[in-house]
C-alpha cells in the first residue's frame, strides 16, 4: 500500500490489538491524527510488534509517531523480550550511595530502554517521571527517581543523554509535578494548593534541568494548582506558555495527558477538552482507551496546526537504531550497557537482570 502524503495531526490515538483493524486505518488516515500510542494489548511478541509498528510507519508519509508508556518497573508495557528495566526508584537509592555511580547507571539505564525500543520501530517513550516524590502519591511511588529534586535533576540529565545515544527523544512528566497531591489523576481531579514559590523552588528544578539538557517533550499533569490557576496545568496558559514556554525556556513538544483521564472531565466533553490543551499551548493531545471518544473527536473537531507544531513533531521521529534485536545484541555497547545495570535492585539471594 502506498503512505497518504499528508502532514502530521495534532492528535494521538491508540489501536486496538496486535495488528490494524481497518477502523484503526480510517483512524490513522485522518487529517487530526498525528501519532499513536501503545499498550500491553498491542504485544505479543518482537516479531508482532515490529510488524505493527512498520504497518502503522507505513501509512502515512511523514509517519505517524509511535510511542509508549515504558518507564521501568510497574509501567513497562512490553517484558517477552525486552531487557526488565527497574523502577526508576531503584536509581534513586543507587545515588543515596553513590551518586557519580548512579549516573553512570541512569545513562545505561536510559540507552537500553531506547535502543530495545528503537530496534522495534518506536519513536518514543513517554518518560522519563520527573515529579518529586513527597510519599504522598500512590500512582506516582516509585514511578519518581527520588524525593530531593536535584537529585532527580542530575539523574533524569543522565537518562535523557542515554535516550540520546539511543536516537531517541525523552518525554518529562507531569509539569509541574504531581508529587505532592494524593489523588491519583486516572480516577479523580487533584488539587496542589502550594504557592508558585514552594513549586518553582522543588518540583521546576528538574524540569528546568532535563530542559538544558535537551529534553524533547514534557506532558502536564491534569493536576490543579489553584494559587497558580484555577485550570488544571494541561489546560493552563499560565502554566505552559508563561511558565513553561517564558520563564523555562521549553522549545519541544508539549503532548498533554490523556485526555479520557477524570483529571480532565472539568473542561467538558473531548472537544472542548482538545480545544482548551492546544489553546493552552499543548502541540498534540492523547485520547486513548475510548474509540467511541476518538470518534466524536475526529469527527466533530477541526484545528490548523500550526508551522511551529510540525517542526517540533518532525524532531520527534526516532533517529538511527539497530535493525533489528540480534543486531543490537551484537552491539558491544548494548552488551556493556546491559552489564553495568545488571545488579541495579538487586536484594540479597535474588537474581541479577538478565539472568
């Protein structure tokens, strides 16, 4: 089949399995849709999913970006196959030891994690988590590196060259920092009522950090922070065109949460929530797990994406890989790499990674 010739879309979608359906076509060859963003459901096993991926690459020239939740730990959406990449946590306590080690671990850590994913034909993860863990956030836990914000910051400085070095951009989350709320944002609308000086002081530091660094997208959490705004930051002009955009200096994609998320449900349906992130200053928004939802928003929204968009989306597009898995188990880097992050967790009679 020949790729549609058509510029990128300011919406990213999910697909149903292991391979395209034809409504995930119809979908997929809309003018809105801009990317694609996979799940568990979507895998089986490497063969499968390099087949999707190339099917879903195929479609559309320039291609759709694909991306997925990998972070590590709880939030590893492929494991047949794939190296078990810690929870972040873990990189946190390695620095309480040693922090020039951690480092050297958080850029291997971050190089696996993108050349695997690189090697089956995704552009990018949606990580890494750069909020402040407070213990207050059970959907965040050990999702965050550690509790000291520059600690993070030089840790998350790290993974994001790993990224790099895989040909991968790296996606922080969720500015400003959902830390410090205990709802979980999936379910319910948290509210942060800190003033802006306590969050600037902690939670912006790694953000501002993995920034000059060269981090390519942040997504913002669909958490209110009343004495900033009374909108949650995804939805926030003040947020991320004043805040993120002025005063940090942020240049690459802004992708907002999902937009099916209850963190969301306060600006009304699924177009005026599209409407209000990219008026915000969202370049793509998320609608996932919903293809009644998808639906009603292709079919009843219309948006000119902007020049400036496009070009940040076109960085997007993963760079050099490996092509395929047994050429990157050949790489003596990849197999070094694997090597340094082997006892990463490990607790006394277990096993090391890879074992």
């Amino acid at each position: 089949m020949t790729a549609k010739t058509m510029s990128l879309g300011p919406v990213m979608l999910d697909v149903a399995g292991t391979e395209l359906t034809d409504d995930d076509r119809r979908r997929l060859t809309h003018p809105l849709a801009g990317g694609v963003i996979l799940f568990s459901r979507n895998y089986s096993s490497p063969e499968q999913l390099v087949r999707l991926t190339a099917d879903i690459h195929a479609l559309r020239n320039p291609a759709l970006i694909i991306a997925v939740d990998h972070e590590g730990g709880r939030v590893q959406r492929f494991r047949e196959g794939f190296t078990a990449i810690p929870p972040m946590r873990e990189l946190g306590r390695a620095w309480d030891v040693n922090p020039q080690h951690a480092r050297q671990l958080a850029h291997e850590v971050g190089f696996i994690l993108a050349a695997e994913l690189r090697a089956h034909g995704i552009d990018l993860s949606l990580a890494p988590v750069l909020d402040v863990d407070y213990g207050a956030s059970g959907v965040i836990g050990d999702r965050a590196l550690h509790s000291d914000p520059r600690a993070i910051a030089e840790l998350a400085h790290t993974l994001v060259q790993g990224f790099k070095q895989a040909g991968m951009s790296a996606v922080g989350k969720h500015f400003p920092g959902h830390g410090h709320v205990r709802a979980d944002s999936h379910h319910e609308v948290p509210v942060d009522d800190r003033p802006y000086p306590e969050i600037e002081t902690n939670d912006l530091v790694p953000f501002r950090r993995t920034i000059d660094a060269g981090l390519g997208g942040i997504m913002p959490a669909h958490v209110i922070y009343p004495r900033v705004d009374s909108r949650p930051a995804g939805f926030s002009p003040v947020w991320l065109k004043q805040v993120l955009r002025g005063e940090l200096g942020f240049d690459g994609v802004v992708f907002s949460d999902d937009l099916s998320m209850e963190g969301a449900s306060v600006v009304g349906g699924v177009i005026e929530r599209a409407e209000a992130a990219l008026a915000a200053g969202c370049d793509m928004v998320l609608v996932c797990n919903n293809p009644r939802t998808v639906d009603e928003l292709l079919g009843g929204f219309s948006y000119p994406i902007s020049a400036v968009s496009l070009a940040r989306l076109a960085r997007m597009h993963g760079r050099q890989n490996a092509e395929n898995m047994v050429k990157l188990r050949e790489d003596a880097r990849y197999a070094q790499a694997l090597h340094a992050i082997a006892g990463i967790g490990v607790r006394d009679g277990e096993l090391p990674l890879g074992s």
